[in-house]
C-alpha cells in the first residue's frame, strides 16, 4: 500500500504544478473547460484544473507590426504599380481574436491587400505619390473598422514603397529631363532677355543723360553770350555817354574826335578793299555822326 501512495503522491504533485501557470506582464492566456471556452487568465498567478482545463492560446498584448508584403495594383489612369505596406496593431481582446477569425494575421495581411487595392484604384498616378498620407489615414480608418469585430487595435498603417513598373519609370524620368530642360531654357531666354532689357535702358538713359549734357551747355553757352551782348551793350554805351558828355562840354574835342574817326575809317577802308565780297561805306569825314553811324552800320552787316 505504502508502495502505492508514493507514486500517487507523485502524479498528484505532477499534475498540481502543472495547474500553476504564470503570466507575464503585456499577455493574455485563454483557458477552456471540457472544450469550452471559460476565462482569460492576466498577468500573474493562476490555477488551472489539469485534466479539466487548458490553455488554448498565449498572446501578446503588446503593439505589434504586421508586414505586408509587395502586390501589384491597378491605378485608375491603368497604370500598374506594386505596393507594400505596414501595419501597427494591437490585440485588445484576446478571446474575440480567437474565437472570431482562425488565423488572425492572414486575415489581416488579405484584409490589408484588398483595401490597399482599392484605394489605389481611385488614384491617379501622380495622385498615389502626392497622396500618400491621406492614403494612409484612410487605410487605418476602414481597417481599424474592419477588424474590430476580431478585437483588435489598428494604430497605424504607412505605404512603405510604390514602384511603377519599368516601362512607367522610364517614361516618367524622360518627362522628369524634358520638364528640366524646358525650366532650363525658359530661365536662360529670361536671362537674356534681361540682359538685353538693362542694355537698352542703359543705351536709354546714356543718351538721356548726353543730351541733358549737350541741352545745359548750350544754355550755359547761350547764358554766357548774352551776358558778354549785355556787358558790351553796357560798355558802349557808357562810352557814348561819356563821349557825348566829352563833346558837349568840350566843343573843340569834336575836331580831334573827327581825326580819329578818320583814320579808323581810313584803316577799315583798306580791310574792306582786301577783302573777298567787297564793301561800300558812303560817309561825309566831315560829320563824326555820320562817321559813326555808317561804321556802325557796316559792322552789324558784316556780323550778320
């Protein structure tokens, strides 16, 4: 009997701390009863029943990443590109998961390839790379709503890669170089035109300025000239009013008035006769008035 006990003493140790199970921090075990589904053991100490219960599943509660591997789509200008993704979740409710979908990351890997295909198909080309934050928001609205029913959190999902496929690339890089060329040649002809533009203004305002050069000298000239007209015009007649006022206070200084008169006339007689047109100066030598006015006279046609 003794022999006996020993042994069963064994099993029934065996079997008792196989009941103990432990949870650690940020997971979740489920326990089912005879098959069915009973409770969620959390993070501590826990008895489960050997024989009657066990653990069915062992997750994580934690944030986790879910990589999408690349799939070829359909943009809708019929473009094909391929896509991959990834995705930040979170299993908040473990027995949902379980019970709800048999392989949760399958389902969702599919679940996200077909909402990314669809998305994609309402884009453009240029729209799938301009877009792609928008796209990504509404990609964790529909799947966040999509697998709440398994109990779980979409936190995140981010576009990694869009390729074009090769034939696309290479359009794309050649209309790339074409639109670089063409800002390059609309800057150089801009270039030049401004070169051209500031050498004409310059070529303007030289001549601008030379012919308000030329306009002040001419009146600077023409200031100078009548000044000089003016300042003779004075002195010759201060000098007939001094001469004037000689002869009347003077009569006798008429005679020697009259002799030099007559030998400038005699002087201007001989510059009229050598030169080329030719003049004729009638006086009376006798009348100084006379004299005068006929020098006067000759004098203004010769400036003239």
């Amino acid at each position: 009997m003794e022999a006996l006990i020993i042994p069963v003493l064994v099993v029934l140790a065996g079997l008792g701390i196989s009941g103990v199970k432990v949870t650690s921090s940020s997971r979740s075990m489920l326990v089912e009863r005879l098959g069915k589904y009973d409770r969620e053991l959390r993070p501590g100490l826990s008895l489960v029943i050997p024989g009657l219960e066990r653990v069915v599943s062992h997750e994580s509660l934690k944030e986790r990443v879910l990589d999408i591997p690349p799939q070829q789509c359909i943009t809708r200008d019929n473009v094909s590109i391929e896509v991959d993704a990834v995705v930040y979740w979170q299993l908040l409710e473990h027995a949902r998961a379980y019970y709800g979908v048999d392989n949760l990351q399958a389902a969702m890997v599919n679940l996200v390839l077909t909402q990314i295909r669809a998305e994609m198909g309402k884009l453009d080309l240029d729209q799938t790379f301009t877009t792609r934050s928008e796209v990504n928001e509404t990609l964790l609205k529909e799947l966040d709503q999509a697998t709440d029913p398994w109990g779980v959190k979409v936190t995140r999902v981010e576009l990694r890669d869009i390729q074009p496929s090769q034939g696309v690339q290479q359009a794309m890089e050649q209309q790339m170089t074409a639109e670089r060329e063409k800002r390059a040649a609309i800057l150089r002809s801009e270039g030049e035109r401004e070169s051209q533009v500031n050498a004409a203004r310059g070529r303007a305002e030289a001549l601008v300025l030379d012919a308000k050069a030329k306009q002040e000298a001419v009146l600077l000239d023409a200031d100078a000239q009548a000044k000089q007209q003016l300042l003779l015009a004075k002195a010759r007649a201060e000098s007939a009013t001094q001469l004037a006022a000689v002869i009347e206070a003077h009569p006798a200084a008429a005679e020697g008035l009259r002799l030099l008169l007559a030998k400038d006339w005699m002087a201007m007689g001989q510059e009229m006769a050598r030169s080329h047109g030719g003049s004729v100066l009638m006086v009376d030598p006798q009348s100084p008035a006379s004299l005068l006015a006929a020098l006067k006279g000759l004098q203004e046609k010769g400036g003239s």
